[in-house]
C-alpha cells in the first residue's frame, strides 16, 4: 500500500483555489480505479488519458485497486487540468518519484495518449493564486506559460510532456520558463483601428461618443440604416486610455478562463470590443449554463459591449443586462454554489426608430404603422432605458458630407482630451474605489455635481416636462460632470447641463417636446 500527495488548482468563477490531489495504491485481487472529491465527467474521464499516457511514456502501472481524492470535497472538480497531477501521484505512489520532489509545487494540465501536455484555461488565475500562497513553483504545460510571462512574484515553469516533468523532478532536467519566449506583448504602442478620421459627418454623434469614453457613460443611438452607428461604435475603443496593468490582467483572466486568449500574447494590451448578435441568449449575454461559464459582458470587461439592433434582442437577455450595469459584475447562483464573474464595461447600442429603419428619416417614407412602431420601440422598457446616460438621434446623411475628402478629427487627439478628463477624475475619486463620473454613488453625486440656481430650474423643467426618473435625474448630472471635465471646470454650468438634456433623445421624443434653454 502506498499513498503520495501533491498540489493543484480549481477554478470558482474566476478565482482559483488549491486542491489536495492524494493518490492511493493497495493491492486488489481485480484491478479498479475509484475517483472521489465531487469530479465531473471531464474529470473522471482523466483514467484512461492518465493510464494510455503513462503506459505510451514507458511508465506502466501494475494490476492495483487506484483510489483518487480531490479535495476538498465538497466542490465540484472539472476540467482536465487534473491529468498531471494524478499521473505524477500515481508514479510517486510507485516510488518512481520522491515525495519530497512534490512538496511546494503545483502542477497543472492535460496529457495526451502519448504523454504530450496540452494546454489548459485559467492559468492566470491560477498563477495568481499560487502567488498569494508564496509557493515554491507552478508547473504548467508549455504552451500556458505566455500568460504568466509578465507575472512577478511566483516562479513558473513548463513542460512539452510527462517524461520532461518526470526528469526535473527527478533533477536530471530543466524546465523551460517564460523568459526569453517569442511575444508580441511588449508592444504597447497605441491602436487606432478603426479610427474616427474615417466616419464623415456625425460631428454630433462623435461629440457624444467623447463624452461617453470620457466618463464611461453608456450610449444608445438612434438612426435609419446606412447613418454610421455600427463604424462610430467600432471606433469608440481607440479614444479609450490605454489599460494599466490591473486592467490587463482583470481581462485576461476571463480570456485565460476560457483559452481565447490570442496566439502569441501573453495579456490583452487593447480595450475588448464585443459585438454579440442580436439572437444571443441570456446565458451567452450574461453568463451562465449547465457549466456556467462567463458571458460576453464579462468578456467586456474594462472594454466595450456594443449591442446593434437593440430591439432585436429578446427582451429577458436585456432586462438581464440591468444587474451588471449597476454592479460591475455578474453572480450566478447555483444550488450548491454561487459564482461571480466581473464585468465593468462601457454599453453602446444602436437601434432603428422604426422597424423599417426610416421614422423621421426626410429622404425616404416611413412604412410602419403607428402600432408596429409603438409595439417595436416597446420592446426596450423604461428602467433600462434610464441606465443610457446618452441616448442620442443619428441622421442620415447628405451627399456632401458623404463625399468630402477632407478628414475629420483622428482618434489620437480625441483620446488626448479624454485621457486629460480620467486624470481629473482620478484624481477627484482617489481612495473611493471609483474610476469614472458613471460610477458615482449620490453621495459623489451630492458633493461634486452641485448646481447653482439657474441650473437647477432648468433641471426641474426638464424633469416635469419629460417626466424623468430620480436614475435618469442623476445620470444627467453624471453626464454633465463629465462634459465640465473635458472643458476642465470645476463646476458644472448652465452650457455643461444643457449639452447633457440634449443627449436624452428618447424621453424628449417620448414627450413631444422641443430642446430646453
């Protein structure tokens, strides 16, 4: 009888957290293997992988009765990151390899039949946590090691296969670390693609695009067909600031978790941009499934999601977007657990007034009907409406503007006006938690988005003529503080306010009334 224990990780949401591998050999007339600590089909499927591997590497296994626990037990185990260890404690248990050769080490990924080691998803979270455990090691399948490349504080090394792991166990080999490795992922120039300079007209539209990367204030546009929407949301992530570190990382995780991270970088350098289609479902929006996983929100995160044809969407996948719009994440409850994925993301949408796209259009008849149009714009519902901060009409175009060939505005200098508003808001919200105006709770709101007399009657007009909200009443003040950044004021005047009413396109048209000055 013999028994050898060794280090892994498992995943809860994005958190990573250690598992006991303990691997126990006794002797059985008939041979059995018996896995136990709640292990999931992919797991419990690692026996055959384990022992083809094993048997193709030149390490056979004797006829035993195998007994695998995971623990702790009482989480469920998945994935197929469990194939190294268990075939590294199978061969410790033989005495092939040392106990003390284990002790202070992780090990991580997924063999092959003839012992190759495949990556896995989530390494980055992992290597994280075996950072915060002061480990002596993390090892790790070869292919996995870009992503702990820029990682400091945790010693991380990878292998092609079973037998090189064996051998520097064993202090016959070395191991390959992430140093030296061929990687894009030190190039932080900036990227405009697609840039602003290639949309012609829409001044108003790319105006209020500025204020929304300034502030991360969510946007809706509204506009017939052909008007620009979807070019002017594909060029919102290049006027974003570039993503710091901590940033990099929070993105890359969810990436990592999923192995969508890019061939040849290590973390994410560019702000994401999704763009999910409108059949898409609240799990596949959100999160979730029988294997929950994380939804394109999550894949958004310190990025950009951008929904076109809004009303498209089925209506429970939009309601579902209203909780991390507040929150900044995503739980998913479970009967047995509950997992929480982070997703703080900038929201653009873009929808048609009608659905034939041409209500209020003066180049061409609008066909709908005044029901079909009341039932299609019904489909977006109030409270969600109200967490737009900027909801704005896009026109369509005239020929000249169409055909000018004169460049507008690059992205480069728009980001330099919004880069100079972050700073100001960094600095206003150090030590708060906070990053944006968008984020202000009504305390900030209170202290920093005060009014004088002329502004708050023309507040109070607006909000008896429009009947807006007490969210849509704090959003435009967000908006406004926003718009007195970029003009770096420090308070928010009669100009700075009324620029903010004039992004409430919906409420206005709802209510049939004109701009307020």
């Amino acid at each position: 009888m013999a028994l050898a224990k060794l280090l892994s990780a498992g995943l809860l949401g994005i958190e990573a957290y250690p598992v006991h591998v303990e691997v126990d050999l006794s002797y059985a007339v008939m041979p059995k293997w018996s896995t136990v600590g709640l292990a999931e089909n992919a797991v419990r499927e690692s026996k055959d992988r384990v022992i083809a591997a094993l048997q193709n590497t030149g390490y056979p296994l004797p006829p035993r009765r195998i007994t695998l626990n995971l623990a702790p037990a009482d989480i469920k185990k998945s994935g197929t990151a469990f194939d190294l260890p268990i075939a590294l404690g199978l061969l410790a248990a033989q005495g092939i390899l040392k106990a003390e050769s284990l002790k202070g080490r992780y090990f991580l990924g997924e063999l092959s039949l003839n012992g190759q080691l495949r990556p896995v998803g989530g390494l980055l979270s992992v290597a994280l946590m075996v950072r915060k455990q002061k480990s002596q090691e993390l090892i790790i399948p070869q292919e996995n090691l870009l992503e702990t490349q820029e990682l400091k504080g945790v010693r991380v090394l990878g292998a092609q296969d079973l037998p090189s792991v064996v051998e520097y166990l064993n202090q016959n080999k070395d191991l390959k670390t992430p140093q030296g490795l061929p990687t894009q992922t030190l190039n932080t120039k900036a990227s405009y693609h697609p840039d602003f300079s290639q949309v012609r007209g829409q001044a108003h539209a790319k105006r209020a695009l500025e204020i929304a990367a300034s502030g991360l204030h969510n946007i809706l546009m509204v506009g017939p067909p052909g008007t620009g929407k979807s070019l002017l949301a594909s060029c919102l992530p290049s006027i974003l600031p570039p993503m710091n570190f901590e940033e990099q990382l929070g993105s890359s995780r969810i990436y990592s978790l999923l192995g969508l991270l890019p061939p040849g970088l290590g973390l994410l350098k560019e702000r994401p941009f999704r763009s999910p289609h409108h059949n898409i479902s609240d799990a596949g929006l959100i999160g979730g499934g029988s294997h929950p996983r994380p939804g394109e929100v999550s894949l958004a995160h310190h990025g950009v999601l951008f929904l076109d044809e809004l009303p498209e969407f089925r209506k429970n996948v939009l309601e579902a977007l209203r909780q991390p719009l507040e929150s900044g994440h995503v739980t998913i409850a479970r009967a047995l657990q509950s997992l929480t994925y982070p997703a703080r993301f900038l929201l653009a949408a873009a929808m048609n007034p009608c659905p034939c796209g041409q209500l209020g259009n003066p180049k061409v008849e609008c066909r709908c009907t005044p029901h079909s149009i009341q039932r299609y714009q019904s489909k977006l519902s109030g409270p969600l409406l109200d967490r737009m901060d900027l909801q704005l009409e896009v026109p369509s175009l005239d020929y000249e503007e169409i055909s000018q060939s004169q460049l507008s505005e690059n992205s480069k200098c728009i980001r330099q006006r919004v880069m100079r508003a972050w700073e100001i808001q960094q600095k206003r919200f150090q030590g708060t938690g906070l990053q944006s105006n968008a984020q202000m709770r009504p305390a900030e709101i209170e202290k920093y988005c005060t009014l004088g007399q002329e502004e708050k009657q023309l507040i109070k007009k607006a909000m008896e003529q429009w009947k807006l909200s007490a969210r849509a009443y704090h959003r435009i003040l967000k908006v406004a503080r926003t718009i007195a950044d970029l003009k770096q004021s420090e308070k928010i005047n009669k100009l700075h306010l009324s620029e903010a009413l004039n992004y409430r396109y919906l409420d206005k048209k709802n209510h049939h009334q004109g701009l307020i000055y």
